[in-house]
C-alpha cells in the first residue's frame, strides 16, 4: 500500500519542521517525514541531527545582510509559536558578538537596526567588563550587544513547536526516515526503513548533512560537511546564581585564538546544568562519508580543540571551575557561499533546503518559509533573493 500527499518534506530537523509548518498553513495533503532523536551509541542506522541539543544563539547581528534577515524574521515568530502550540523554546537573554575589528560588529549592528529597527550596544572591551562582570574582555576587543529579540533557543523544543504546528495545521508527522527515493514522470516515490511506500506530487528534502551522503537526491549536494567540538561544563546553583543574566555569546577574538560561541548555564535532560562552548571554522575535521558522520555523531570530538575552548573559558572566565568538563560531538553543513541552498530541481519535483552553516538553527522559521514558498510556487519571501541560496552551477 502507497501513501499518497501532495507534498512530502523529508527530514524533520530546524529546516524540515519548519518548511512543513509553512506548507500545511497554505496547503492541505501535506506530510513531514523524520526520526524522534535516536542517539544511542549503537544506533547507526536513524540519522542524527544537531538540533538534538539545549541551546543555539538567536540574534540578528550578523556581519551578512542575508543571516540578519533571515534570523530578524525567525526570531519575531518565536512568541506567536510558542503561544499557540504551548511550548517554550525562546530565552530572551540577549547576545554578545565580541570582534577584533570594530567595523565588523558596527557593520552588524546597522543590520540588525535595519532588519529589528532596535540599534544592538557597540561598546568597547573597556566599557564591556563594566557591563557583564562575568566575563573579562580585552580592552581592544570591541563588543556589541542585542537585548530585545536575541538570546538563546532550546532546538529540541523548537522542532517539537513547529511539528506540533505543522500538525495542526493538518499535516502528517511520520515517525520514520527515507532510504530511497525516485523520480517519476507523476511525482516522486519514496521508501522509508520502516518499510513505508510514499508517493507526493512534489519532495523538500531537509536533510542536514546527510544530504550529501544519503543518495537521496538525483544531483550531488555540495557541502562541506565538518565534525565540530562542543566543551559542557557542569555548574552548580552557587556558579548558577552568579552567572544569573549571562546572555549568549558569539566570540572571533583573531590572532592565534579560536572562534566560539558561549551558551549560559542550562539543564540538560540528564538533570545536570551546563554552560556550552563550541566554535568554529577552525575545526580540522572534515567529514567525507556516511559511516564517518554517524562515527563522529556518537563521538567525544577532537581533543585537540576542546582544550583550545578550555583555553577560551580560562581567559574570559577565570573563576570558572574547568576540573570536571564533558566534550561531544556535533557537524556544521558548509556551502560554498555560506549562505543556504533552496532551489527546485527536476522540474520542480524536488525543492532542497540545507546547509546551515552554523546559522541555520536562529534562522528555521524563514528558511523554511521559502522552502515552502518553492513547493507552492509563490513569491520569494523577504528581501532576499533565489540566487543567494543558488546551487552552483555544476550542482544543479
């Protein structure tokens, strides 16, 4: 037997909840097709995803144009989700981007002003250390500061929000993951590992980084697909209490220093507290096939750059009790432009949506909105364009 939608969004993740959201508002006959979290250290066969985490930064202060609209649009929905599905996801904690280049972080704060109509904090090193008493920046290091519309999303509860939203709005949640798919003269077929037959007249497929390992698609997906390090600090409710209004933080010190972001004290699901530091893109570790992705998902990561993040938390938060850390593994999908990818393929059959970059979780809710604008032919949503988000050439 053949279940049958007019569309089908495959992969349930920050960008495939919410291209199913947007789809099942505007459509009917619409089903999104994905795994619970399955992180079992054994569990090779259910993909894993980023998102299966406690935090990501939200904020729109972002040196490029296009990431600072995209996360001004995502993060205005977040209150309007959260109410109408009953599940929080958003902390509106602020966030800090620390620069080494002055006109970076001011050049970020005329954008989120553009895209928020709120001018972020530019302030220097100096007058920083005045303001967060919890961090010691330097004085050359300039600092800007996003307080309305920014701070932290849990992407667990994010997905689950935007799936229970899809839901309803009518569309169908599979519990289940494709293994095959076809193009047909009358649309696309898929099957799942659960043993499923699926049939839709058009396929979004919002696979992450396995978009470019999985075979699913007809074209190769371009993406530069790399392990990153992420260091959790345990915290105790005396540590807790003194870190009380620590926001996020994005941190490009430069020099011989890492880049990293910072996400304050919160429960994990096994009942501890952590503060997160993780980073990028100087991570070695580049990520060239399937087995290698799940091997380096059920991994501790690279040691060699935990110990570069422990470095980072001793130099900006000395007091800080590193004796007792946790390190794990999560991937960043990079594209060539660093901007996502959203085109149709195959004559419209096929829409892909991927490539986060490391933005993509602050971002989903527009993401998913144009994804869902190509499945339904309307207009380009915003003011971006198609060809930002274009495949190279060679790709398509």
């Amino acid at each position: 037997m053949t279940d049958t939608y007019r569309h089908l969004v495959i992969g349930r993740g920050i960008m495939g909840a919410a291209a199913a959201m947007h789809l099942a508002a505007d459509s009917d006959s619409v089903a999104v097709l994905g795994p619970t979290e399955a992180m079992a250290t054994a569990d090779h066969a259910v993909p894993k995803a980023s998102h299966h985490d406690q935090g990501r930064n939200a904020h729109s202060l972002d040196e490029d144009p296009v990431w600072a609209e995209l996360g001004a649009t995502s993060v205005a929905r977040y209150r309007e989700l959260e109410q109408s599905t009953g599940i929080r996801f958003f902390e509106e904690i602020g966030y800090v981007r620390i620069h080494h280049d002055a006109d970076y972080v001011t050049r970020s704060a005329d954008h989120a002003e553009q895209f928020t109509g709120d001018r972020p904090q530019v302030m220097s090193g100096t007058e920083a250390n005045e303001r967060f008493h919890f961090f010691h920046f330097e004085p050359t290091e300039t600092v800007g500061y996003q307080s309305p519309d920014a701070g932290r999303i849990n992407p667990r509860d994010y997905v689950a929000a935007m799936s229970a939203k899809a839901s309803q709005l009518g569309a169908e949640v599979i519990d289940d993951h494709a293994v095959e798919m076809s193009v047909r003269g009358d649309g696309v077929a898929v099957q799942t590992a659960g043993g499923k037959s699926i049939k839709a007249e058009r396929v979004l497929v919002a696979t992450g980084a396995y978009a470019t390992f999985d075979q699913l698609l007809p074209i190769l997906v371009p993406l530069h697909v790399r392990g990153r390090t992420i260091v959790m600090v345990p915290v105790d409710d005396a540590t807790l209490a003194e870190l009380h209004g620590m926001p996020s933080v994005g941190c490009h010190p430069g020099g011989d220093r890492v880049r990293t972001y910072w996400h304050p004290p919160v429960k994990y699901p096994d009942g501890r507290t952590y503060l997160k530091i993780g980073g990028g893109p100087e991570g070695p570790q580049r990520i060239a096939t399937l087995n290698g992705l799940n091997e380096w998902l059920n991994s501790e990561g690279d040691p060699a750059m935990a110990d570069a993040y422990r470095e980072e938390l001793h130099r900006m938060m000395p007091s800080l009790d590193l004796s007792d850390t946790i390190t794990a593994a999560c991937v960043t999908s990079e594209t060539h432009s660093l901007r996502p990818y959203a085109q149709a393929v195959h004559d419209g059959k096929i829409v892909v949506l991927t490539g986060g970059n490391g933005h993509g979780a602050k971002a989903a809710d527009a993401l998913g909105e144009i994804g869902a604008s190509l499945m339904l032919d309307k207009p380009w949503p915003g003011h971006t364009t198609p060809a930002q988000f274009a495949l190279p050439t060679a790709a398509r």
